[in-house]
C-alpha cells in the first residue's frame, strides 16, 4: 500500500466516523516520508512528532544531494537548513536552489529564514569559554534563532578570566536555559551552573592542546561536574545543544498552557 492510499483509507475512516480525528492524527505522525532519488528518505513529519522538523546534515553529502534534499523540503518544512557546509559547498548550493542564507561562521544555511522570526517564549542564552568555541555557540544560536527562540550571546567568558562573566551576570540570571561552550579543561559549565536557577546544557568542544584529546577532557570534565543541572552533549554538538533547549522550553509552554 502507498502512502497516499494509506492517507485515503485514514480519512475515510475519520470522514465515516470509525476513527476519531484525535487518533489519526497520531497515526499520521508516522506515515510520511519521501524518497529522493536512491540515497535519502526525507521525513516530512518530524516537525509532527517531535515539534522540530529534519534538518540536513552536510558533511559526507555532495552538494548535488544537499540541494535535491533541500528542494524536496521546500514548502513541507518550517526550517529548510543544514549544517556544517563549508563555503565552497555553499557556492555551488547558491546556484541551485533559490532564496539560500549562509551563516559562515555556524557553517550552517537555510532556505527563506530570518534569524527575528521569535515564535516561542523563553531565553536560550550561550556562554564560551574561548574565542575558539565560537563556531559551535554559533551553531547553536542560529539553529535556536532559525527554530524561533530568542538567544542571547556572551562571548570569551572562561575561567582563566572569571572577572569576565562576573561582569554580566544579568545574561545567567535572565536566562531561561543556559548553553554553555567549552574546550580546553571545560570547566565554565561547572561555574555557570553554580550561579543559575536553570538548566545548563554544556558543549564540549574539541579547542585544546594534546592532552584535551579532541575534546573528551572537557566532556570528561563536565560529566563530573560537582554542580547540579547540568546536562551534557557530544563534542562539538552546538546543534544537539540547540534542539535539547528548545525542547526544555517548548514543554514549559505546554505545562504552562
């Protein structure tokens, strides 16, 4: 049976009163995907399911399947973005599909989207220890921003200078969930979940000398915390860290509604 018909025989059944349109909605929220060529399955109901919808993961894809994705979720999709696209990527993405946005530091672009489009309550605020961090914290606030949160950013606020975030702590204090960006040792998650009434979601990055090991002794580091609230994502995963705080915010707008 294919989808479609799928679709047919379900509202039928609501249009003959032998389902309630309350359960085919569920059902519906595992139906649809769609294949593009041979390589990927795009599904069309994530958004449906889990409140954000599939975004593209660029690396190891050629920039000819990145673009047939993209135009396949033109229309169907809230977000049409993927991330870590490198700028000569971008170039070639640019000539085929229309109305493309680059972030070059986020290495992230997206279809159509203004990063002011704030849709949902709440503060998503991002903290990095280092300069270095920046391109994951960028990560993450534009993937927040392109979700419709509002995000405010500090930049190069870590421990080897504390008197750095000391000075703006109105951003912990104001925040609703805290991302918090980190290489080297990882200790500023530690700190700033010491200071907030908050969820604290640290980032590992992978900035360090060669005992960091590419990140797993700031992961290793913020795992350990001694601070209660903190929750940890992969090295390097300003997108994952995005996402999880949407989540938190969205179910505080559905307990609160």
């Amino acid at each position: 049976m294919t989808q479609p018909e799928a679709i047919k025989i379900l509202l039928e059944a609501v249009a003959a009163g032998n389902i309630s349109p309350i359960h085919a909605l569920e059902k519906l929220k595992h139906i649809t995907f769609e294949s593009v060529e041979d390589f990927a399955k795009i599904d069309h109901h994530r958004q449906l399911r889990t409140g954000f919808p599939e975004v593209i993961w660029g690396s190891g894809k050629t920039p000819v399947q990145i673009a047939q994705i993209m135009k396949a979720m033109i229309d169907k999709s809230s977000v049409v973005m993927a991330t870590r696209i490198e700028p000569e990527v971008y170039a070639q993405l640019q000539q085929e599909v229309d109305n493309l946005t680059y972030y070059p530091l986020a290495r992230i672009c997206a279809v159509a989207q203004t990063k002011s489009n704030i849709q949902h309550s709440g503060i998503i605020s991002i903290l990095t220890a280092g300069t270095a961090d920046l391109p994951i914290a960028e990560e993450a606030a534009v993937t927040a921003e392109l979700c419709g949160f509002q995000v405010k950013r500090l930049w190069d606020v870590g421990v080897a200078g504390i008197h750095r975030l000391l000075s703006h702590k109105e951003i912990i204090y104001e925040a609703d969930v805290l991302i918090v960006v980190a290489g080297m040792e990882g200790a500023l998650p530690s700190v700033v979940a010491g200071m907030a009434d908050c969820p604290v979601i640290g980032v590992p990055t992978s900035v360090g000398y060669g005992t960091s090991f590419a990140g797993v002794a700031p992961l290793l580091t913020m795992l350990n915390s001694c601070a209660a609230g903190i929750g940890v994502v992969n090295i390097d995963n300003g997108f994952g860290a995005a996402i999880l705080a949407g989540q938190i915010l969205r179910t505080a707008e559905k307990i609160k509604n």
